[in-house]
C-alpha cells in the first residue's frame, strides 16, 4: 500500500514539474543575447519589406532607409533597435490638399459621378503618388521593438513605427476618416456624394497591412489561454456582440415553439383524416377528398428539402405579399413538421389494436369519442418518443432561417463570424447553445414519459 502511495506522489511530482516548465518556461532561450547588429538590420529591412502596402506606398517605400545604430535589450525578452529612418514626408504634401483631390473631378471620363469606394480608390491613386514623388526626405530617430517568441524575433509594429517609416501615411488615414465633409467646387453645380465612400476610397490609396499587437512573449500555454480570452473578448465583449447571440436565441426559441404548435394541430388532424379513412368502411366524397389533400400535402412536405421550402414560402409567395420573415419561418416549419407529426401520429393510432375501438364501441361510446378518450391517449404514449424526437429536429432545423435572412441565433453566429473573420469560437458557441436546448427538451420529455409509467401502475 506505501508502494502504491509513493509511486502515485513521484507521478504527481513529475506530472507536476512538467506543467510548471511548460508554463514558466525552464528552457531559457539565448536567441535575443545572440542577435547581431547586422542580423538585426537583416530582421528591419525584410520585415517592413514583406508589410502589404498599396501602389502609392511602394513609391515610399523605395526610398525608404532604415539603418540600426545600436541594440539593447529589456526586461520582458525584448529586443530594443535603435534606428535612424529616412523616408519621404508624404503627409506635409498631402494633408494640405484633401479638398483639392475632388475638385472638379467628381465626374468619371464618361460622365457618369464616382459613386463607390473603389471608383474614388481608382482616381485618387494617381493623384496620391504624383504627390508622393514630390514629397522631400526626412530623417528621424525611431526605436524599434522586437519581442522573444519560441526562440523567434517578432516585430512589435507599433502604430507610430509604421506612422514613421512610411511618411506619416498612417496619420493621413486617421485624419481622412474624420473628415465628415468636402467642399466640391466645379461648374457652378452642387453634387452630393457619400463622404464615407471618400474616406475609404482616399484610405485605400494608403492603405498599410501590418499587426499592431504586442507579440505574447508567455509559455505555451498561457499564450493559449491568452488566445482564447482575446478571442471571446473579439467575438462577445467588443461592440456589445453578446447581446446579437442572445437575441438571436430568443427569436429561434420563439420560432420552434410557433412552429411546433402549427406541427402538433395539424399532424393530428392529418393523421386523423387518414386514420379514419383506412378504418371506416363507408367512405363518402367528402373524407375521399380531404384524404386525397392530405396525401398530396405529406408527399410534397416529405419529398422536397425544408431548405427549398422556406425560400419557396418566402420569396416567392409571402414576400410579394409583404409577409414578414418570422410569419413565414413560423408557417414553413409548421407545415414541415405537421407532415411528420401526422405520420409519427398515424403509426401510432393504427398500432392500436382493433378491439379497443370495438370495446369503446360496445361500451355505447360513437366513433369519435372512441378515438379521443380510448385510442389516442393509448397511442400518445407509444409515439412520445418518436415525437420528442421530431420536436429535437424541429429545433434544429430552424438553423436554417438565416437563408431568408432572419435573425435567429445561427443567424447571429454567422454575422460575428463574418465581422471578426473567426469561425471557430462563434460557431461553436452557437453548437453548444443548441445542444443545451437539446439536452433541456429531452430531458422534459424523459420526466413527461416517467410520469405517464407511473399513471399506468
């Protein structure tokens, strides 16, 4: 037994040790002590050579020169590059002339005005790099900032550096999207244009890729758990983007919950109308009929995909009629499901054996309250399993309502998802929302069927 013991305390020693290494690193890196001042100018010149810079910017960054004077090194395995910058000064040549770019030159050679971002891009990438080309060196000081990770240097490219080493074009860009208004001059005639299309298309022209992210310089694992709490901070805290999931779960539980109402009134009465008319020996015109709807409506429900079927209810019938997108979801899964409820249903009832009717009968009870006091109750209990599990699919499907561009929780996961360019936490949070309200449905529904065992004992 002491054996046991000890083995089991050098297990959680070892086990131990190892997380503590891999979380305060015992493997001490030389990689920053080891730096040269010529590998150092190696790291500067092919860094903000590979950052992603518009036509304009390529014409500052050919003349752009950075040279490492000196290296020292923090305490937070950083690397410290002392450098002298030269680059042209595009911001005193440009910042002067933001009105004079749409003089009279709002007008495409056609005729027709610049509308779009990208028609403004277009014109004013020529006009930007004439200027650049007229722009006069200057020299300033910059320090420049490398951080220890996994024995690599990572550039800090702060947004001041960027701002420094390309001319001030960073700058340009903040001050371009305040502007809220441009004086437009030219013919005598005022034209009004989107200021936001201007912004963006002027941003364009100067527009720098580069990460302004300090590098994580922890161990392996924290930097995970630093991932993951920058990502959720991305995807639910910025911008209130919490507040879109919840909303859109509120939206599909009130569709399922519509739609499972219309599916359960009408699977019964389908299954009803069918019933009826397999058993009865008289069958009149009138229930000949209503059978005849009924297998046509189970036959297209059934054999054509619910995704067809709510673009087909929506764009093509209800949104002509000026039907909003949740009345619509709302009656395309209620018919969807109804098919299925009234074939889960009929099963059920004709699973019945003949001599409950027949006893219902001799007891002076007519054919329909047979059915509703002997037969269904019967049958209701034998397909509650089946039924609980169409009311699952139900909820599932209703997924889908983002095709019409209704505003449900898939909805939602997929408009984070499409803003913050990470698909991993938002579509996982929405997997993990409906498999919670999976697991609540059906655990109701195993307290509904243990209720209905212990009233047959």
């Amino acid at each position: 037994m002491k054996k046991k013991l000890i083995a089991l305390i050098i297990a959680i020693a070892v086990v131990a040790a190892v997380i503590v290494g891999l979380v305060f690193g015992i493997k001490k890196s030389t990689t920053a002590s080891e730096i040269s001042l010529d590998k150092a100018q190696e790291m500067v010149n092919a860094d903000f050579d590979k950052m992603a810079k518009t036509e304009p910017m390529e014409l500052v960054a050919q003349k752009n020169n950075i040279k490492v004077n000196s290296i020292s090194y923090g305490s937070e395995k950083d690397v410290i590059l002392d450098c002298t910058v030269s680059t042209l000064d595009i911001y005193s040549v440009i910042s002067p002339r933001y009105n004079d770019f749409l003089k009279a030159d709002v007008k495409k050679a056609n005729g027709t005005m610049f509308k779009s971002a990208l028609d403004f891009k277009i014109e004013f990438k020529g006009k930007v790099a004439e200027l650049a080309n007229e722009a006069q060196l200057i020299e300033k000081k910059l320090t420049i900032t490398y951080y220890e990770v996994d024995d690599t240097l990572v550039l800090y490219a702060q947004r001041d550096v960027v701002d420094a080493v390309y001319g001030g074009a960073v700058k340009i860009t903040d001050e371009v999207s305040k502007i809220t208004t441009y004086k437009i001059e030219g013919s005598g005639v005022e034209r009004k244009i989107e200021t936001k299309n201007v912004n963006k298309g002027f941003n364009e022209c100067l527009k720098l890729s580069y990460n302004a992210d300090k590098p994580d310089t922890s161990s392996p694992i924290i930097r995970v758990w630093n991932d993951f709490k920058s990502d959720f901070h991305k995807n639910f805290i910025e911008h209130d983007r919490w507040l879109s999931i919840l909303t859109g779960l509120w939206t599909t539980i009130r569709l399922t919950i519509f739609a499972l109402l219309i599916g359960i009134v009408i699977g019964f009465l389908v299954a009803f109308v069918r019933c009826t008319y397999d058993k009865l020996d008289r069958r009149g015109p009138f229930l000949r009929f209503f059978n005849w709807i009924c297998n046509v409506y189970l036959t297209l429900t059934r054999g054509t995909p619910v995704v067809v079927q709510i673009m087909i209810i929506y764009f093509v019938i209800f949104m002509p009629l000026g039907i909003n997108k949740f009345l619509s979801a709302v009656i395309c899964f209620g018919l969807n499901s109804g098919a299925y409820v009234a074939e889960i249903v009929r099963g059920g009832i004709m699973s019945i054996d003949n001599g409950q009717t027949e006893a219902g009968r001799s007891l002076g009870f007519g054919y329909m309250p047979t059915m509703f006091h002997i037969v269904f109750p019967q049958a209701f209990k034998a397909v509650l399993p089946a039924l609980a599990n169409e009311f699952v699919v139900l909820l599932k499907e209703t997924s889908i309502a983002f095709y019409i561009g209704l505003g449900d929780l898939m909805y939602a996961g997929n408009a984070i998802r499409a803003a913050t360019y990470s698909a991993f936490m938002p579509l996982v949070t929405v997997a993990i929302i409906y498999l919670v309200m999976v697991l609540i449905l059906s655990k109701l529904v195993s307290l509904l069927e243990r209720k209905l065992r212990s009233n047959e004992r």
